[in-house]
C-alpha cells in the first residue's frame, strides 16, 4: 500500500521563484493529507495531479501567513468544484475564527461542512484515526502557538499464503486468519494456525512533520526511530542567534535531533530566501545525519 510524501512548498515567510510556501500531501493507500496550506498550494496540487477532492482532512501547523494562506482559495476552489463531502481542518485556536469571518465578508456560502478540530499545541495527544493512519500532534516552540504532527501508519493484517491454505475457507476464515486468529472446530480445538498460512505483515511506516521551532531535544523522544523525519532548517548555524530570536532552526540542528532520535530519513525545508544555493544547508545538516535530503518542490519520498 501506498506512503508517500509530496513536498509542494518549503519556502519560508517570503516566497521565491520555483519556492512557495510550505505545504505537504501524505498519501496513504489513495487517501492524501494536506499539511498546512501557504500560498499556491492548489497550483502545486494540480502540477503534482493530486485531485482536490479526495482531500479529507487538512492538518495547519500554526497560523503564521506561510502556512495557511492559502486554504481559504482550497476551500471555495471545492465549493466551485461541487464538493458535498464533510472537510475536517486540524488547527490551532483561532483557525475557525478566521475562515469563518473570510467566508462571511466574501460572500461565500459553502455546497459542504467543515468541521474544525481546535488542538491543543501544547500536548502529545492522538487527534485523529481512520482506517490507514493515527495522527498526533508535536509540541513546537515558536512565537505563536505552533505543533508538528505525527502519522503512523495503522497496523496492517497478516498475509496470506495461497499455496498453504486448505480448500473451501469462508471469508469469515480468511480474515480471522488475517487478523492473526486461530481457527477452531466446534470443541474449541485449534485445527489451523494462523502462522501456519499467513505471514507476518510490513511493520507500520511512519512520518513526522516538525514544522517551525526551536531546537528542543525533548522532541527525540516522541519521534523516536520515524522512517522520516521533517524538519525546518530556516537557518545556517552561523545565524544561530538569529534562529533563536525568531523561534526557528538551524539546518545543523535539524540533523543533531535526527541523530539523537535514530530516525531512518530526514528532510530539511523552510529555507530562508536569503539562501539561494541549498547545498551548503544540506551540508551542514549532513555532518550530522548523513541520510539527508532536501524538501525542494515537487520531491516525492515512497516509505
């Protein structure tokens, strides 16, 4: 099944040519999951042919311009499309407010629901869980109220080996048999082990989005061992200072957490305009954590 990552945007407050604003799709099986929205989100949708209206549910990270600016254009964008399906939006405290009050002073009724998720930035909580992924959110520190989230991927069932199963099983057999069940006669005797017929499943995949923040160590241990890992490196170390100042990150930072968290991949994004040539960021975060890449648009990581 499916686990990619698409970045669209990682851009940070002043947007760049072939550099917008940060904005992310986790795919999962057919399933996409915006993560936060900037500007020209909806034109790197359709460059990267992921339809708009298989978008269920919309995670903002916090409510700085570069990371939701664009989601009032998403949203009368599947209003036009005719869109009738529930939106659940994941934000901080004050996201509602603010869409309400544009879609009020525009004029702009909606064919749909949204249903807006207020979390708390504050906590490491599960906020959402369907059939494919439970999501948590990540404490950021940063100038505002800010979170990262975390995607993990549900456990997926057994498999089953054809070859090894006898005839005339109902599908009520096989699934137990998926779900790691033994199947027993009437007497309650086993008369076929699950591991028998079915091997164990891939282990879950994982993803962690640290959007803008501060160095902070006590976040090694909630994304402890992720198969990716993102996180913002608005900054070379040398503008540490800087970085502190503004509640954000340098790119040797980025790789010393990925280290200290055993994480198998990281990406660095959020770039400041002022560095036109990325390398010497992925350099510096490299000396750290040699499994680094750059979240430049249109990069699609498969897990």
């Amino acid at each position: 099944m499916e686990f990619e990552l698409t970045i669209l945007g990682s851009a940070s407050a002043t947007p760049m040519l072939g550099r917008h604003h940060t904005a992310q799709v986790l795919t999962v099986g057919r399933e996409p999951y915006l993560i936060d929205c900037g500007e020209a989100t909806q034109e790197r949708l359709i460059e990267q042919r992921i339809r708009f209206g298989r978008i269920n549910c919309v995670f903002i990270s916090h409510l700085h311009g570069d990371h939701f600016f664009g989601l009032f254009g998403l949203l009368g964008t599947l209003h036009l499309q005719g869109r009738t399906e529930p939106l659940r939006i994941f934000g901080p405290a004050g996201l509602d407010e603010i869409l309400t009050t544009q879609l009020r002073c525009s004029g702009t009724p909606l064919n749909y629901d949204v249903d807006f998720v207020a979390v708390d930035t504050e906590r490491h909580q599960l906020i959402y869980a369907d059939q494919l992924v439970q999501v948590y959110t990540l404490p950021m520190r940063h100038r505002i109220p800010c979170c990262g989230y975390l995607f993990r991927e549900q456990p997926r069932r057994r498999r089953l080996l054809k070859e090894a199963l006898p005839d005339s099983l109902t599908p009520e057999q096989l699934q137990a048999l998926t779900r790691g069940e033994d199947l027993r006669d009437e007497a309650g005797h086993v008369w076929l082990r699950h591991h028998d017929v079915t091997t164990e499943p891939p282990a879950p995949r994982s993803y962690a989005y640290c959007s803008d923040t501060v160095y902070q160590e006590s976040l090694a241990e909630l994304v402890r061992g992720v198969d990716l890992l993102y996180h913002e490196c608005t900054f070379l170390h040398e503008m540490l200072d800087r970085a502190q100042q503004t509640g954000h990150s340098t790119a040797r930072q980025a790789g010393q957490l990925a280290r200290l968290a055993e994480v198998k991949q990281l990406l660095i994004g959020h770039f400041s305009s002022r560095y036109r040539d990325l390398q010497p960021l992925l350099s510096e975060a490299r000396r750290e954590f040699e499994p680094t890449q750059l979240a430049v648009e249109g990069l699609t990581v498969t897990l």
